[in-house]
C-alpha cells in the first residue's frame, strides 16, 4: 500500500486539487438535481 503513494508534493497537491473539483461538482450537480425536482413537484 506504501506504493501507491507518490513521495512528490506537487502530485499529492494536484491529485487533492482533483478530489476537491470533483466532490464540488457532486454536491453541484446534487443540489440542481434536488431543486430541480423540488420545482417539478410545484414546491
């Protein structure tokens, strides 16, 4: 398992860049998703 983690700062920092962008885009496209279905129903 030790293996897989890179030693180099930039690739951690790039491969964190990259997680946080796609949980925001989660909670982004959940919201839409909720709201959108909010507004179908006639809330």
């Amino acid at each position: 398992m030790r293996e897989l983690i890179p030693s180099d700062p930039v690739v951690i920092a790039i491969v964190l860049i990259l997680l946080s962008l796609i949980f925001f885009l989660y909670l982004m496209l959940r919201r839409t998703v909720l709201e959108f279905r909010d507004g179908m129903k006639g809330k």
